[in-house]
C-alpha cells in the first residue's frame, strides 16, 4: 500500500520521506498535507480509523480528505484555518473530533513553518481511535468501584465496633471487648492487604515493580506457607510437597516470591478440592538439557477452570467463583513472575483441577549489578 503517489503535488518528498521511514509502521493514523493543503501522506492507520482509501486521499484538499468537525458541529479546519490564522501558531492539542457518520476520533495537529512566523509549508495530523481510551476508562471505573465495594465492608465494621465501644464501653465485658477489638483489627489488615495491592497494580502497570534479589530456598518458602494453613486448622494430609533435587541457584525478591505462592496456595485451598499439591522441579532446557530455571506447579483436585475462561484468568478482576475477592490477585502474581523474567501458565491438573505452573529463570549473583 502507498502512503505517496507522483501525481500528487509535493507527493516526491513524502517518498523520499518514506524510504527512512514508513508511516504504515505507525500504529496511530498520519496524514501530511503540503503548503498548498493537499494531502501527500495519508498511512494504512488513518484508511483503517477514517475508512477513506489512501488512493482517494492522496492529492485531495486537507479538509475534503479528512472532513472533521467537533463536537457541537462545527468544521473544524474552517475553525482552526491552519494555513490562514494565526502566525506564531504551530500545533493543535489532541481532542476529541467527528468524522462523517459521527465516529470519535483523537486528533491532534502540527504546523510546520519555514521560520519562527512563516508561512505553513507542511501540516501534520495524527489521529488515533478512542477505542483504547474507552478500555482504559472502563478499566479505572471498575477499578474503582471494586475498591469501593471491598473497603466499605471493613470500614463499617470498623466504624461500628469502634463507636459502640467508645459510647458502651462500661457496659461490655472484657471477653468482648476483646472480640470486638480482634475484628476491628483483622479488617483493617484486609483494608491494608487492598492497599498493597492497589500500588502493586500501578507499579505493575507503570512498568516500576522493583525486585530485589537474593538467594531463595524455594523448597522452604513452600514448606513455610503449609505450616501456617496447618497451623491456622488445615490437615496436614491436605498438602503434598515434592521438591525435585538438585535445583538450580535461585535468586529472586523473596517478599514477592512469598506473595505468589500466597495467592496460589490459596487460590488452590479455597476454590479447590482434594489433595492441593506443589512440584517444585529444575526447568531444564529441551535443546541443551541444562537447567534454565525453577518451576513451581500448584494443583488441586477440584472442578478446575472452564476452557472458556483460561484465557481470563490473568486479567484483572477474574474471579474463579463468587466466594469473595477483589479478582486483582492473579494479575498481580503475573507481574511479579514477568518482572522476574518469568513466565505464568494455567492449565488442567491431571486430577482435573486448576494447575498453575510459574517458571523463573536463573540469575547469578552478577546479574545483581
């Protein structure tokens, strides 16, 4: 596909522009008009957002190939007039526009002049589809309604206990007080729990997940987190822990390797039946046979995850049933695996439960530096 032709006028220096760099490598629309308006540059992106083909673009008048108008109707290069206004002007900020049939688009524009306020010699237009904005807005409207929804719970309860103990106190006892108290206290741990991994996800998604490694015995940190199910009523025969020796040196940030067998093991016991089991093997190359990592494999013997939802599981707010949960747990564990540069799988155990497999890679004490 052409982003140029030769009849159109100008059409020889976006060829020549073209061959350092193609605009159809773009992934937001680009349309460049001459000092005359004519369109000279017109890319794959902008014929798949505006629905006009690049051959009945190019050549075109600026406003004719590209006929937009804002929001309460007006034409809008009539409006900004970028050849004609004014002198010292040299970008239009994005916003939102119309094209014909009333689709939204983001468009944004720059005026490039032969000098400080000479006259337009080329005008650049960018468009991008809102699509990807309304996903992201989407995205922070639930966010914040499941945030909403999960601290109004403990906040009432805290709000409650604390008041009727500050108006009665004299008139509870001192075994319940103690109760009141211990609740008030185990819902602010699940506020706190929210919070955390409220700057989880924007660390996650800002790409800022610091991971500080140092050795981890990974066999161990298993061992730790059945003893505390034990510990809190679980049977010990509901666990089954196979460490596969000799494993390969592990360096990794062990809070947050900590956290992802939490939300596994956990995911496992609440939602899961049966035997939960954990395989903790060398992950060894299939060319070269060399050990490349650890994995760790988290299984139970319960209904297990639909087909149909196995792609989902990792997004946020998945929930595997409506047993509670903001859905944010599973999201947070891949970030943490990736951030490692490990990867993250789901899949069917063979006794027909949910297995999650993580992987993560080996990493000398020089990768540190």
């Amino acid at each position: 596909m052409s982003v140029g032709a030769s009849s159109a006028p100008g059409a020889q220096a976006g060829e020549h522009a073209a061959h350092a760099c193609d605009p159809n490598d773009l992934p937001d629309g680009l349309v460049v008009a001459d000092e005359q308006g004519h369109v000279i540059c017109y890319n794959a992106a902008a014929e798949r957002i505006t629905g006009v083909p690049v051959a009945e673009a190019l050549g075109q008048r600026l406003e004719k190939a590209l006929p937009l108008e804002d929001l309460e109707g007006r034409r809008w290069w009539q409006l900004t007039d970028p050849y004609g206004g004014l002198a010292i002007r040299t970008r239009q900020p994005e916003r939102n526009l119309l094209l014909p049939g009333g689709r939204e688009v983001l468009v944004s524009a720059r005026y490039v002049r032969t000098g400080p306020t000479g006259p337009v010699r080329r005008v650049v237009v960018c468009l991008r589809d809102t699509e990807a904005r309304r996903r992201t807005e989407r995205s922070h409207a639930e966010l914040i309604a499941t945030v909403a929804h999960e601290l109004r719970s403990p906040l009432t309860s805290v709000k409650g206990f604390t008041a009727t103990l500050l108006a009665k106190w004299e008139r509870f006892t001192d075994d319940q007080k103690r109760l009141m108290l211990e609740t008030v206290d185990a819902d602010a741990d699940r506020v706190t729990r929210l919070i955390a991994e409220l700057l989880d996800i924007s660390r996650i998604d800002s790409g800022r997940l610091e991971v500080r490694r140092q050795p981890v015995d990974i066999g161990a940190a298993v061992g730790r987190h059945i003893q505390a199910y034990v510990a809190a009523g679980q049977t010990a025969d509901r666990f089954l822990l196979r460490v596969e020796q000799p494993l390969p040196p592990l360096w990794a940030d062990p809070d947050k390797i900590d956290q992802v067998l939490s939300n596994l093991l956990e995911n496992a016991v609440r939602h899961g039946e049966g035997t939960v089991t954990i395989d903790v093997t060398p992950a060894a190359s299939p060319r070269e046979g060399e050990d490349i990592g650890t994995s760790v494999t988290v299984s139970d013997e319960g209904p297990g995850i639909p087909e149909e939802s196995m792609n989902r599981v990792f997004t946020r707010f998945w929930r595997g049933s409506k047993r509670g949960g903001t859905g944010l747990g599973l999201y947070i564990v891949k970030g943490i695996v990736e951030a490692h540069g490990g990867v993250i799988t789901v899949g069917r155990a063979p006794g027909g439960g949910a297995e999650f497999r993580f992987t993560l890679p080996v990493a000398a004490p020089a990768y540190l530096t």
